[in-house]
C-alpha cells in the first residue's frame, strides 16, 4: 500500500495524495482491510471495531521498518459500514485511548465517534461541468456565490435535510435568484453542531449527519448538472480536544 517512494515524500512532507494510503482500504476480494495509520510515538497501535468485539489484543498493527513512524496491518472479517478505531498506547507515560481514523472517509452519526469502513465508489456524470469549468471560474467569468450552514439552510419535519434532498432544494433557489456557484460552511465530520463544522475532528469525512459520502457526491453532480459551481469551506487552522479526535494522538501533540 505505501511503496518506497511513498515513504520518501511522506518524510519530506511533499506527499500529496497520501489519502490514498492512509486510513482503512477494503480488499477488492473481499478478505478483510488494510489499515495504516501515523503514530511515531506509540509502543503499540490495535484496530478495535465491530467485528472483534473492540478487543484490542485481536488485531495488532505492526510499525513499518523504516522508521516512518506508520503502523499498518491487514485484518480479515472487516466488512463495508463496520465503525472501528485505533488503540493506541503511547511511549509517554503508558498514556492509552481509543481515537477515530484521521483518513476516514466516513464516521458514525454523532455523538457516536467512530469511524466506518466505507468505500467511495460512484459514477460521476458531470463531464460536461468538468470540460467548462475552467473558464466558469477564470478572472473574466461572471461569478455570484451563494454561502450556507447545511444544518440550518432548511428543514424537513424539523430534521435535517440530506445531501440529495438539499442537491434539488438548493438547486431550484439557486437557480431562481441567478447564482452561479455554492459555498457550503464546513461539512468536515465534528462533534459540536454548534461549532457549525469548524472545529473538525476528521478533514476527508463529510458529516453523516446529511448522508453518505455518496449523498454528498450526487449533491455536487446534481448541481454541476444544473450548471452551478460547488465550493467547500476547509478548516485546517484548529481542531478540538475531543478525546476520539487529532488533539494528542499518541501522547504528543502531532498534528
């Protein structure tokens, strides 16, 4: 999963893409998982979720060789939608806590605080957005931006409205009043809804509070079919010291 050119620019911190190796990776056999995740200062690292009763002695992860600080490991039984965490025992102080994957894609329904093993499979149909797209946003295009808190846009039965349900709302507003791109506060997974997703404990999970990141995917090609720009608010200046989050992850302060 992380070859050795991975771990080079990883070390030199230019590795762009590393959503691609972090977090956990379902086998396309269907065997299990692979898990990787970055814990220099931990003595030992154990994936503990549904299928192995949160046991932390069931499936230990082992530290790379090379000194990259990465522990990762292979565990059978893992099935798409299971929530799981890192165990994690620190080399300071015998310090030990459970905290949800950096790299989720997806995490339970808060407050629950796990993550989920989930894949992000899906057929986009906005080739036609894709290929204008460029000169939609260029210096010369017109360009009047909508912003909005998902949570608070609109309500349904005094619940929140999900990613394809606010995808034919907000389409039909924005379209009525002449906008030509959305800009929606963070969607980022938190634990405080009313931090309105700036305090963010997980920086490649939409909330489950709307749906799935498959939701939030037909929401994007929905409104790119309606010829309306998408803008996401990313919030990587703090995070909070929620116990399950990034704030000392392996008993130092990492990220």
């Amino acid at each position: 999963m992380l070859t050795d050119q991975d771990i080079y620019l990883f070390r030199e911190g230019t590795h762009g893409r590393l959503f691609e190796h972090f977090g956990s990776r379902l086998s396309a056999h269907g065997s299990g998982a692979h898990f990787a995740v970055w814990a220099p200062n931990a003595a030992e690292v154990s994936v503990v979720g549904d299928w192995n009763g949160w046991n932390a002695a069931a499936n230990r992860l082992r530290p790379r060789s090379d000194e990259s600080g990465i522990w990762e490991g292979t565990v059978p039984g893992v099935q798409r939608g299971q929530a799981y965490k890192y165990r994690i025992t620190s080399r300071n102080r015998g310090y030990s806590v459970e905290k949800a994957d950096p790299f989720s894609v997806f995490c339970e329904l808060p407050p629950a605080t796990a993550s989920r093993v989930w894949t992000l499979d899906y057929t986009w149909k906005d080739a036609a957005w894709m290929s204008t797209r460029a000169s939609r946003n260029g210096l010369s295009a017109p360009m009047s931006t909508y912003e909005l808190h998902v949570g608070s846009w609109r309500r349904k039965d005094g619940n929140f409205l999900n990613y394809r349900e606010l995808a034919h709302a907000l389409g039909d507003y924005l379209t009525e009043l002449g906008f030509t791109h959305v800009e929606l506060m963070p969607i980022t997974e938190h634990p405080f809804y009313g931090s309105w997703g700036y305090q963010t404990t997980g920086y490649f999970a939409p909330t489950a509070r709307y749906g799935t990141p498959q939701d939030l995917m037909y929401f994007v090609d929905h409104l790119h079919a309606r010829g309306i720009g998408v803008i996401l608010d990313w919030v990587p200046s703090h995070f909070p010291a929620d116990q399950h989050g990034l704030a000392y992850f392996d008993g130092t302060h990492l990220y």
